[in-house]
C-alpha cells in the first residue's frame, strides 16, 4: 500500500462521527461523485500500470470498504441514541388530537334492532315517508269512519289521499304486492303521528316492523322469533309476557311487555311495553292477492325511540331531536 | 275507562285481590293504565256504644264519653261533635286506624292519619268518634255519625255498611279499551270476561222487560224516518218522578267511574250505561211536543243549543231526534237544552235506541264532541239490548225517584238484528294459533263469552280431524264475524301465555339479495363518526317560509321542483312544510349548541328531503322524495394545543372529507364545478356528468356570524353512482419503480387549478399515475396577474420507463396546458 493511501486509511480511522453533520461531511469527502477522494482513486485505476493495477484495485476498494463500514456504524450509533431511555422526548405530553365523532343514539338503536332481525334471515325494505291513503291505511284493514283510524293520528297532505305514513307497514304492503310469498322482510323508517309535543311524544319517531308470511306460520313461531329477539337486545334471563291487544292489520293480535327490574318499585320492578305484533289479518293478505288459506303470517313493530330510551335511560323523547353536543358526546360510534 | 272493582264484583264472584284482578284483565286484553285507591278500609273502626258523658273540666265545647265496644272495657274518647248524647250508636275509629281525613280548608284534599292514643286538655283520648267525612263517606262535617239503635256494637264498621250496600273503600281501574271492544266499555261487560276467565257465573240484575206496546204505546209514538242510520228506538214512559238526590250508593258508584251525581233520574240513565254500556236519554216527557219522537237525519246545516247550553252548528246529514215541532236531540251525542230533565221534571220519557256507528262518528268529530254516549255508539252497542237497559233504568226511577212505570213500551224496530254464525275449523285454529287446545275447552271458553259452538258431522269437512263448529256470535260482539275473529277469542281466552314456543322453527329457502344501499350508508356513517363529525337527526317539519327559502336550485331537492309539502293539518305553523334540505335542522342544531357555549361543531345527517313535483323518482303521484347526506361545521375546527394553534374550519376541510367519501365509494374524477346561488364558496358536484350535491357557505343566524360550511350530497345519485362500479377488480401491481416529476407552472390566476389539474391528467395518458398539487404562490417575482401551481407527478408502467417516456408525457403537458391557459414552467 502506497503512502497516500496508508494516510488516508489513518483518516478514515480516526474521524469521529458523532453527529449527522460530520457524516455527511465524511461521506461527501470520501465517496461524492463528483470530488470524493476514493470516488477520485477509483477513477485513475486505468491510469495504473497494468502490473499494479490489481493491487492497486484492491487497496482502493478495500478503504471504500472501510469508509461505508464506518458510516453505517457511525449511523447506527447516532439512531440508537435515539431509542426509549436514552432521548429527551416528553412522552408524557398529550398526542395529537384526532377530533371525536359519534353516531346518533337512533341509528345504534336500529342498527342493533335491525342487525339482529337480520341475523334470523330477514331481508331489510325501506319506503316513502309520503304514503297514499290505500296503503297505509285500506290495504292494512282499517275501515273508514271506524275507530280504529283514531289510534293513528294523521298528518294528511292530500285530503283523503296523501299523508305522512303514520306507521311503516305500507312497505309491506309494497313488498308483498313486489313478491310471492315467502316474504321475510324487515322495515326500519321514519314515521309521523298528529300529537302533542310532549316528553313522552314527538310528531315523529322511528319503527322497525317485521313481516313473515309463508306456509305453516303460527303464532307459536311469533312468540320463539319475538323472544329471542328479547334476549337478544336485554340479555338471557329477559322475562317477557304477550298480552292481547288491538291492531287492524293483525288478528289475533299481542302486545309485548318486558320485565325491567327496579328495586325502588314496590313489585321490584315493572311490565315496560317494547312492541305490538300479531297474526296477519286475513284482509290484508287479500288486499296483495296472497290466498290466506294457503300462506300465514306474522307481522311484528316497535318503535326505535322507545327502545333507546329504555336502553339508555333517557326519560324526554325531545332531547332525542335536540342535537346538544353535550347529549351526543355521550353515546360515541 | 274506570271501572270501579266493587261495581264490577256485583256481577262476578271472582276471589281475586285487585293486584291478581289487574293481572288478569291485562292479561286478557282490558289493560290496566292505571290503578287508583279510593277512601280507606276503615280497617279499625268499629260500631260502639256511648255509655256516659260528662264535659270537659278545661274546655267548653269537647265533651268526655265514655264509648262501650261490647269487650268489657269501654274507653274514654273526648269528643267535639255538637250532637254526642248519651245511648247514641257511633262509629269509633280505635287507636291505629289510619283515617283519610279532609283538610279544613280544602275537604277535596284528604291526607291519610294514624289515630293515637293521645291527652286532649290533660284528659286522655283513646280513640275517635267520627263524622261521615272523616269516614270517606260524605262532605257532612256538622256532627258525629249516629247510626240506628240496632247497629250491633264491636262489630266491624266497615262490614256493617257493606249489609247496607256501601263500601267507601274501592278501587278505581283504568282500562284501556282497543276499538274492537265495544262489549267491554261497560261493567257487566268486564265482568263477563272475568267470569269466562275464573269459571265463575256471570251474576245480572233481575229486570222485568215490559212487551212492546201497552200503556206505553198510548202515551207516545215514535217514528223512524232514518232506518239506515237508527236500527231501533225503545221509549219507555216513567210518570210521577221526584227530582232529587241520588241514595248515597249510587252516587258512590258514579263518583267511583269518575261521574259527577246531578240528580236522581240523571244519575240512573249514567248509571246503567256504565252498568250494561247502552246510553240512555231521559226527555222530560212535558216538554216534547206532541208526544212524538221522530229520528231523522238534517237536510241544511242547522244550530242547536245541546244541554251544556252551547250553541252547535250541525253539518248537514246528522241524525237528529226529533218532537213533533222541533229537534231535541243530537242522536247519540247529547240531548237538547229544551227537553232536559229538570226540578220541574215529573214525567220523563227514556230513550233507549240503536245507532249506526259511522254516523255517529261522523258528528262527534264534526262538532269535536265526544261524549261517553258517542264513545260507545260509534264502536257499537249490543242491538239486542236496548228493552233491558230502559227496562233497569225505568225500574230504578221507580225505586228511587218514586215513579210510576206506565206499562209496556214503544219498541220501534225497523232493522231486527239476525242472529249471525260463523263456521270454525279446529284445524285452522290449530294453524294460526300453533297449539292444540282440548275441543272442550275451546266450546267451554266459547260459551263463556256467549257463542254457541255446534259442533257439524264430520262427513262435510273431508281432511278435518279436529272438528269444525258453527259458531253463533254474540250481538254485543261486533267484531266478530269471521272465523279468525273467533279463533282470535280461542287464543285470547285460552291465554297467549300458554302457546309454547316451538323448540325450533324453520326459516324459508331463498335468499334475499345483500342490502347495497344500505351497507353503503352504514360505511359512510361510520366513516364520518370516525372522522370527527357527530351524526344528528333534525325535525323533518318545519315553518313554510323557512321551507320554501331552502328549496334553492343549488341544493339537491331544489334541482327537482319548485313548491315545497304542506300538510294540512300541521300542530303549528312552525310546523307546517316538510323539509326540502337538511341545512335548516343542521343550522338550528348548530344555533343551539352556540347558544349553549360549544365554540366548534362538525355534524351529519342522513335523511329524506321531499318536494311537491312529479319526477322520475316518484313513488307517489306528484312527489319526490329523495334521501341526502348534510356534512356541516362551524367555529372551530383544529384547537389550540402544544402542537399547533386553533383555527377555524373553511371550505376546504369540508371538501376534504367530501372527496374522502368519493375517494372511499371509488368516485374518480367527481368535478367541483363553481356555480351562483345564494351561498358563497359555491361549487356542484358532478360525477360522469350527473349531478351530485352542493358545497359551499352559509351562516347560521345569530350573535356569532361565524360562517358555516356544508355539503349536501343527493345521497340517491351517489349511491347510484358507487354500485353502479360493482365489486373491486384487483389490478395487478407493477414490480418497476415509479417515476416522481414536478412540475411549477405560472398561469393566470384566472384559470382554476381544478381545471389545470384535470387537463394534466387527461394530458398525462397513460403513464401518468398519479397527479396532486402542492403549492399555490403568489407574489415575488410574479406579476400581479399570475400565480405559480407546483404540481407532484408520479409515472409508472408494468416496465422499466425510460427517461424518454417520462419526457415525452411531460413535454405533452406542458403542450396542453401552454395551449389551453397558456401556463409556462416557472424558471
């Protein structure tokens, strides 16, 4: 090895690389393109006499050798003073702040109804807010001038034509008219009802109704769909009890409580009513041409706010519509 | 309606204490709303003898008695009554009773008192001889109660009035009655499912129904001008009456149900409405001219002064009853001022009758007047019933008003009601119901509700192995004409607690197609909630103005049409217009949390919007209703922290997240194309032409002025638009690295950079991967007129590029847009 490279050999040795900017001062110096000192070496070896020049070739490669061994050394040592117990980073310091969103009590509510009536293979319609009378009403059994039609109360558009659906049962009238049985469908939407605005009403909130119609449906089959349903959304030692009650399109027809334990009651707790279902009435299997001595069914509906309310405790339907930060915060996505 | 459980076990033996009775009604579809105590037991009153009085030695008005209750041991009780003597039987309330007793000033209010044994003016007083107020009894106050001498002393006080027929202790039961009940709107009615459900006889008053004609039918004549709308009318004639106050059982039952007691004949016809639930009508028989009753419906609009002495405008075609001069009645909805029974009243003339239930609806929705007569008739009284109900209430009024019954009655009966029957499969109720009931426990439950089944040779129904019935119907069983109305009754009555759930139930074999619509919209919800914005749901009704102001072109339903949805019938005006636009409730919300000090709020909203025009998206005849999607933020987006200081949303964030949720639908190339309207920072979306939705600014009005930004999205067209892509299809990746080139062009800032941005893509073919702009600079050595855009270009291909490629595609660029904008690369 000649003298000049047994020097440069010395540098490359003894530069102390303890910083970014002095390696990339050494790598500048000894490997840049266009001036580095070994780049420059490299580039006189046809210039070498052919006997020296193998040596010579080694001896210039083994110091480039050298210099990329240092560096990857010198870099390895700089990264590793970086790492946990050795920096002066602050990790107590907050993180930056990802700004939080949530999804309205409502739509979690339905999710989970509608999620569990899929899970027992129902199918999900969705309909028009603005109804015709007919299907709202007629094809569903309620009789005009009959009392019935008072437990809805309307918003009509047109009158005696157009309305608000008080109810999202035209949707299966529409699913039903669009399909031959079996229909195993379930609606979620937005409906309307003419009340006073109070804790307790709004004039309009949101069902889940479920239809099936097919052959050999009994009430027996209601009862197991409706109760697991029950487990489903209140856990499984829910008690549940049907009792009868009145809906035009439905006979005979039930309404479902479920026991909320309240160790403050006297009983240690109360019958809370969650939805209304029954047996399709015959009329309305009729009124979208199904022969109702061929198919039955059943037809189940629940009102979303009701459910909410009771899940998470809230006690005035209003603040439901009231869109206060502070109320939303609560329920996250 | 109240029913009172006193009332009510006058006509069943039922057992039941009133918390099994309200299980059982509720559980056989009479739902208990509501359960209310009335007075005490008078647990601990007994009936005691005054054996010694003596005055007070400290006070001048209290008396000391000495009462015996037959044990041996009679007690001292100071005594305040004006009336106490010596010898006197009297109600004692012992030393723990626990009275209701009346506040002095106001003796509506009673607070329950636990009597104890106490010293009044140094003499002890162990106990209370009490006044009928104190006992729930009466408002008298004016002195202790005396009962008669052979009121038996130490026995229970309570017991004792019940031998009299008075019980002050009851209960009042709210039940709620579904409109295919009109049976039940009565007491006898309740008490007839009770006695089907415990198996105990139905109990019904001894009543003496005169035959038609008699008398009676010499006294007045009743004609029936209406048949259709008026199926019967029984009068019933009762002379001689006293007017006057009702015994004190009677009255106790109707103050029970909720009724005020008026005067004896008044309270009778009340009373056996709630007995039997037919209305009854008492006319006093002086005042109704010729004698005559006529029914028959109004040819013009008319008024008429009712007994409550209002003045009614009735539409015409209500049914009216009428004299031989003049109307005295709105049929089945209240009576006239001018043949009202009065004081004066000594013959009366009892109206018993039949009316169509949609008539009667019809006029108390008409005159906003619903009366308990109107309440039962318009959902349908027994039409067998009406002899009976005149009949009990002619013989009260003899019993307790001191009339004289004027034998036989006028019993004008155009429509005689058919007995109705009904053929009942046992295997159909076995299909619905999902259980096997005993055949004799569905005859059995049946005629305890007053069918008759029969059971039919087998020969006619081949393929039956239960039985088929024919089932006679009750006439006060309206809703029930058909067989599933009786299989209905089976379940009702056998108990929907007993049809057990089937181990395992079958689900069809079809398979409904995967909701996309759906998925999508639970994606970008989630996907906001994630990115900081709170979903909201906002009224969809709101004032006209306000709706019509937000159905703007710009926005998605104003693209469709020009009139917004009214409703007729709106609870307020503030109320009255159907949303076009999600940006009034979003604007509202916003306005409402700054009102409450929030400095900075994103909010979204999914939901329908709706316009009065006929489209191609109409469901009903003229108009569309369309679902969109609301992004909108105001005040404060990014907060200060060590990190960086706080700025306010604009424009650009909201359209960040709008290309978020294009980029995440796979919507390439969506084109923000400026646009007028009454927002700043305007911009329609257009994807392959077709509109999208709006963003730009607005405020929200109040004290803040701080901008809000929004888009609204036709939510239908998007979603349109993403499934029309289908499923993903996997491109392979390319194994050669990719060529990064920037370009900073200086161009007038008139040209948009969205525009410059879609000519370099379109420019770049196929090579170019990837295009974005990084910096936007004003100013320097630039002219005033200009702006310099740095743009990042990435190429690529499934091959080595060479330099060449790379400079031919940006050569062609800059050709392009050197053409169009004469944009030059910046030295």
């Amino acid at each position: 090895m000649s003298e000049d490279l047994a020097t440069l050999r010395q540098e490359i040795e003894d530069t102390p690389l303890g910083t970014e900017e002095a390696i990339d001062g050494f790598r500048i110096r000894f490997l840049s393109r266009k001036q580095g000192v070994i780049t420059a070496l490299m580039k006189r070896i046809p210039d070498i006499a052919p006997e020296n020049r193998k040596t010579y070739g080694q001896d210039v490669n083994a110091l480039k050798q050298r210099v990329e061994a240092r560096l990857e050394e010198a870099q390895q040592a700089l990264s590793s003073s970086n790492a946990p117990g050795t920096d002066q980073t602050d990790i107590t310091l907050p993180g930056r702040v990802v700004p939080e969103g949530s999804l309205h009590p409502l739509t979690q509510t339905m999710d989970l109804i509608v999620h569990a009536f899929s899970s027992y293979g129902f199918q999900i319609a969705e309909g028009t807010e603005i109804e015709d009378d007919w299907h709202n009403f007629t094809a569903l059994n309620f009789p005009e001038d009959h009392p019935a039609r008072d437990m809805q109360d309307t918003f009509f558009i047109e009158e005696g034509k157009t309305l608000l659906r008080t109810h999202t049962s035209p949707v299966q009238i529409r699913v039903m008219k669009s399909q031959p049985p079996p229909v195993r469908v379930i609606v979620p939407g937005r409906v309307y009802r003419n009340e006073a605005i109070s804790y307790k009403s709004y004039c309009l909130f949101h069902q889940v109704e479920g239809l099936y119609v097919d052959q050999g449906v009994s009430m027996a089959d209601l009862k197991h769909i409706l109760h697991a349903f029950a487990r489903t959304l209140f856990g499984h030692d829910v008690r549940m009890r049907f009792r009868p009650s009145f809906f035009p399109f439905t006979e005979p027809s039930a309404e479902v409580d479920i026991w909320w334990p309240d160790p403050d009651l006297p009983g240690g707790g109360r019958w809370l009513e969650i939805l209304g279902c029954g047996m399709v009435d015959p009329n309305v299997l009729e009124a979208v041409d199904v022969d109702p001595e061929v198919y039955t069914g059943y037809a189940f509906g629940m009102g979303v706010e009701r459910i909410a309310m009771l899940r998470y405790g809230i006690d005035d339907i209003r603040t439901l519509y009231e869109n206060d930060v502070r109320f939303l915060k609560q329920f996250k996505s | 309606m109240i029913i009172s459980a006193n009332w009510l076990s006058a006509y069943v033996h039922h057992g039941l204490g009133i918390d099994a009775l309200e299980n059982l009604l509720t559980m056989c579809g009479l739902e208990v709303d509501g359960l209310e105590q009335i007075g005490s037991d008078l647990d601990g009153v007994v009936i005691g003898q005054i054996e010694h009085t003596a005055p007070h030695p400290n006070a001048d008005r209290l008396t000391c008695c000495t009462v015996s209750l037959g044990t041996g041991n009679p007690l001292q009780i100071v005594c305040g009554a004006p009336n106490v003597a010596k010898g006197q039987r009297v109600p004692v309330a012992t030393v723990g009773t626990t009275l209701l007793l009346p506040d002095r000033n106001d003796p509506a209010r009673k607070t329950p008192v636990t009597l104890k044994k106490v010293k009044l003016r140094g003499e002890f007083s162990e106990g209370m001889i009490c006044a009928e107020d104190e006992l729930g009894l009466s408002d008298n106050h004016d002195g202790i109660m005396v009962l008669p001498g052979d009121a038996p002393v130490g026995e229970s006080f309570a017991r004792w009035l019940a031998e009299q027929r008075v019980s002050v202790h009851d209960h009042a039961i709210d039940v709620a009655i579904t409109p295919n009940r009109p049976d039940a709107i009565s007491h006898i009615g309740v008490a007839r499912d009770v006695a089907a459900l415990v198996a105990s006889p139905l109990r019904l008053p001894e009543v003496a129904v005169p035959e038609p004609g008699g008398a009676a039918a010499d006294r007045i004549s009743i004609d029936i001008e209406a048949p259709e709308l008026c199926h019967r009318y029984v009068g019933m004639v009762v002379t001689g009456v006293r007017i006057g106050e009702s015994p004190a059982w009677l009255k106790q039952r109707l103050t029970a149900v909720g009724l005020r007691p008026r005067n004896n004949v008044v309270d009778i016809t009340n009373f056996v409405m709630h007995e039997c639930g037919q209305p009854l009508h008492a006319f006093d028989l002086a005042m109704v001219e010729g004698r005559r009753i006529r029914v028959r419906a109004t040819r013009t609009e008319q008024a008429f002064v009712t007994l409550d002495d209002k003045e009614r405008r009735l539409p015409e075609g209500t049914l009216m009853i009428c004299d031989g001069a003049r109307e005295v009645a709105i049929a089945g909805v209240m009576g006239g001022q001018n043949s009202e029974v009065t004081d004066e009243t000594t013959d009366v003339l009892i109206e018993s009758a039949w009316f169509e239930p949609s008539s009667i609806r019809r006029t108390a929705k008409a005159l906003s007047l619903q009366t308990d007569a109107s309440y039962r008739f318009e959902r349908g009284v027994d039409p067998t019933g009406q002899a009976w109900a005149a009949a009990r209430a002619a013989q009260l009024m003899c019993e307790l008003a001191g009339g004289t019954l004027v034998d036989g009655m006028v019993d004008a009966h155009p429509t005689p009601y058919e007995p109705r029957s009904v053929h009942v499969r046992g295997e159909r109720a076995r299909a619905i119901i999902g259980v096997d009931i005993p055949v004799e426990r569905v005859e059995g439950l049946l005629a305890a509700i007053g069918c008759t089944p029969v059971r039919l040779e087998k020969d006619g129904f081949p393929g039956q192995d239960t039985p088929v019935w024919d089932v006679t119907l009750p006439p006060y069983r309206p809703d029930m004409e058909r067989e599933i109305d009786v299989i209905e009754e089976i379940a009702r009555l056998h108990g929907y607690d007993n049809i057990p759930e089937p181990e395992r139930s079958s689900i069809p074999n079809f398979t409904p197609d995967p909701d996309l619509e759906r998925g999508l919209k639970a994606r970008v919800r989630s996907q906001l909630a994630s990115r900081g914005f709170r979903e909201i749901y906002t009224n969809s009704m709101l004032p006209v103005e306000k709706a019509q102001a937000f159905l703007d072109p710009a926005l998605p339903a104003g693209q469709l049409g020009e009139r917004v949805v009214e409703t007729l019938n709106p609870i307020t005006t503030e109320m009255a217009a159907l949303r076009p636009s999600l940006l009034p409730g979003a604007l509202d919300a916003i306005r409402f949390n700054r009102n409450h000090g929030r400095r900075g709020v994103r909010f979204f909203e999914l939901g329908r919007v709706h316009v009065r025009k006929q489209s191609d998206r109409s469901v009903i005849d003229g108009f569309t209703e369309i679902e969109t999607l609301l992004l909108a933020a105001s005040g404060v987006w990014k907060k200060q922290g060590w990190t960086g200081s706080e700025r306010d949303v604009d424009i650009f964030d909201i359209k960040g997240h709008v290309e978020a949720i294009f980029a995440s639908l796979r919507l390439v190339g969506v084109r923000f194309l400026p646009a007028d309207g009454p927002f700043p920072q305007l911009a329609r979306m257009e994807w392959d032409n077709t509109y999208m939705g709006i963003i730009g600014c607005t405020y929200a009005s109040d004290v803040t002025g701080q901008a809000v930004c929004f888009a609204e999205l036709d939510w239908d067209a998007v979603s349109a638009a993403a499934l029309s892509l289908g499923t993903v299809r996997f491109e392979r990746i390319s194994r050669y690295p990719r060529v990064d080139r920037d370009l900073a062009l200086v161009v007038n800032k008139q040209v948009p950079v969205g525009t410059l941005l879609a000519d370099i893509v379109e420019a770049g073919g196929d090579l170019l991967m990837d295009a974005s702009v990084f910096d936007v600079f004003e100013g320097g050595q630039l002219s005033e007129k200009e702006r310099s855009v740095a743009f990042s270009l990435t190429f690529g291909a499934h091959r080595t590029l060479r330099d060449n490629d790379v400079d031919t595609a940006v050569t062609r660029i800059l050709e392009a847009v050197a053409t169009k904008h004469g944009a030059q690369l910046r030295a």
